[in-house]
C-alpha cells in the first residue's frame, strides 16, 4: 500500500478556542486500521493525540469517532478502504474532552433514563420460560448485541436538532428490548418512560441510526415497533 495522509481535528478545550487540523503521513500496511495509524502517529510523530480505545476487538465500543465523514469504529475500518486521505474527527452530539476523545456523559444518562435493567415480575418466582420453538425470544435477539459505542446518538439529526429533549435510538432500542420481554414486570412503566416527546416520538425516521451501527442493530425499527405498542396500547389491543 502506498503512504496516506491522515489529518486529525485538534483542540483541547483548556487551551484552544477554535478546532484546528493537523495531517500526519502514515506508511500503510495490509490490514492496518485507522485506530492502528492513530498509534502510529502517538508513537512517532505527536505524543500528544488524545483518542479513546480499549479492546481493539469491535467489542467495547471505546473507538468510536467520524472517520471520513462517518461514524466508525476506528478498530474495525480498514485503511485500504478509505483512501489515501483520512479525516479522523470527534463524535457529534458530545463535548470534546481533547481531540477525538469526547465525553458520553449526555448518552449514558439518558441510556439510564429508560430503567435500562430487567425488572423481575414480583410475583414470579423464577423466570418466565420461553420455548425455543415459540418463536417470542426472536422478538429482542437481534437487538441485544448494543455495545453502547454511541455512534448512533452521534449520527442522529433528532438529537442534533433538538439536544437535550431526545433521548437517542441506543435508549429506546435498549427500552424495546425489554418493553418486549414478557419476562419484565416494569413493562407498562417503561413504556409510559419511553413514549413522551422526548422519547419514540420524538424520532423523525431521518435512518442514520441503521447506517452506523457496527452491529448491524436497526433502531429505527425498533422505535417504530415502540410506537406500534403504544398505539394498540391506546386502543385497548395486546401489546
């Protein structure tokens, strides 16, 4: 592979008023990743790049940044598909603690605004058993595998557009993971958390959500599924 630029937004809100943007070059191997250029430059060239990362893996979520204008895992996007110019930028939607590491306070705390948890019906001795054939646990196995990377709170319009009164499509598809599970017995609690104007019904269908998650995970549809419950909800149906 030949050599790439890659040029990073800079700023440290301590001591910079405005962003600025330095390019480093890189000699690209088969297979490098952008987190492994980032090293790279930490390494060689400027010890004072501040990223986030931890398992390298695609697991824990920790490298999510705007890579050629896109939200990505830095650990999982492959150089040799981006070019020979990158642009590594931090997340939207959160504040720069310093360079492409931002702070997720905002998402996590309206993560938790959803009672995030399973919540035991009380009656219920032990859990509810769900045959494998029923075909019911299909319902949330495809939205479990959420790493909390916040790429999708990033890429959302809705919560560019109206900051703090959305609460983002990670939270509502964690919501409809356990609205879902008939196992919960804070169902109908949640559901009344999750259906105000800052939540499923807040969302404007813009489908960013879909297009970054590096699990394949669809929030928008599950957010449209919340808005189906609460309408057969309204009108008395099973829900």
């Amino acid at each position: 592979m030949n050599n790439v630029e890659v040029t990073v937004m800079r700023f440290d809100p301590q001591n910079d008023e405005h962003p600025r943007y330095e390019t480093f070059q890189i000699e690209a191997k088969k297979n490098m990743t952008v987190l492994d250029s980032l090293f790279l430059i930490v390494e060689d060239q400027d010890s004072s790049l501040s990223f986030r990362c931890a398992c390298r893996l695609g697991m824990c979520g920790s490298c999510g940044m705007v890579i050629n204008g896109r939200g990505r895992l830095a650990c999982r996007t492959k150089i040799e598909h981006l070019g020979e110019r990158i642009l590594v930028q931090p997340m939207r939607n959160m504040e720069v603690i310093k360079d492409v590491a931002v702070n997720m306070d905002k998402f996590f705390k309206n993560w938790e605004k959803v009672k995030p948890y399973f919540v035991p019906k009380e009656e219920t001795e032990e859990f509810a058993i769900i045959p494998p054939s029923s075909g019911r646990r299909e319902l949330i196995d495809e939205n479990q595998d959420c790493i909390t990377c916040g790429l999708c709170f990033q890429s959302c319009d809705s919560v560019s557009m109206r900051e703090d009164e959305f609460i983002g499509p990670a939270a509502l598809n964690r919501a409809y993971n356990l609205i879902a599970d008939e196992r919960d017995g804070a169902r109908a609690e949640r559901m009344d958390m999750v259906t105000e104007t800052d939540g499923a019904f807040g969302c404007r269908t813009f489908g960013a959500c879909v297009e970054v998650c590096p699990k394949g995970i669809k929030p928008m549809v599950t957010i449209q599924k919340i808005k189906m419950k609460k309408l057969k909800r309204a009108i008395g149906l099973k829900w």
